[in-house]
C-alpha cells in the first residue's frame, strides 16, 4: 500500500470509501487507521465519532488484476 496520506480537508465528500488515519482513537470500536467515508445527508464521517475525527486519508489501492 502506498504511504501517501494527504489532509482531510482534500478528502472526497461524495459517499466515497477512502482510508483513514486517526491520532485519536479508542482502540477497539474506532481504530488508527481504517476505512471510512463522508455521510453527506449526516454532514460527518460515517465510520468516525465526534471526538475520533480522521485527520489523514488516501485513497484505496487498486485491485490486483485478476479479480478484476
């Protein structure tokens, strides 16, 4: 996987699934690092608590190609 993480304020706020990283987290429901994605009707991540907001992002990788 690439190590390109980028600011969250640059991050798709269209439903899109993007990898997250999180200085804050609790360890078991929010982790470091994980998936999540903009709730546009909720206007907040969808996978993230109020007080664990994400403050990096990348995109996923590609898949490999034969499951493409």
């Amino acid at each position: 996987m690439c190590n390109n993480w980028q600011s969250i304020e640059t991050a798709p706020k269209d439903g899109t699934s993007i990898i997250v990283y999180r200085p804050v987290y609790d360890g078991d429901y929010i982790p470091e690092v994980g998936m999540d994605y903009w709730h546009k009707r909720l206007n907040c991540w969808g996978k993230s608590r109020e007080n664990t907001p994400p403050a990096k992002w990348q995109p996923f990788p590609k898949p490999p190609k034969e499951l493409e």
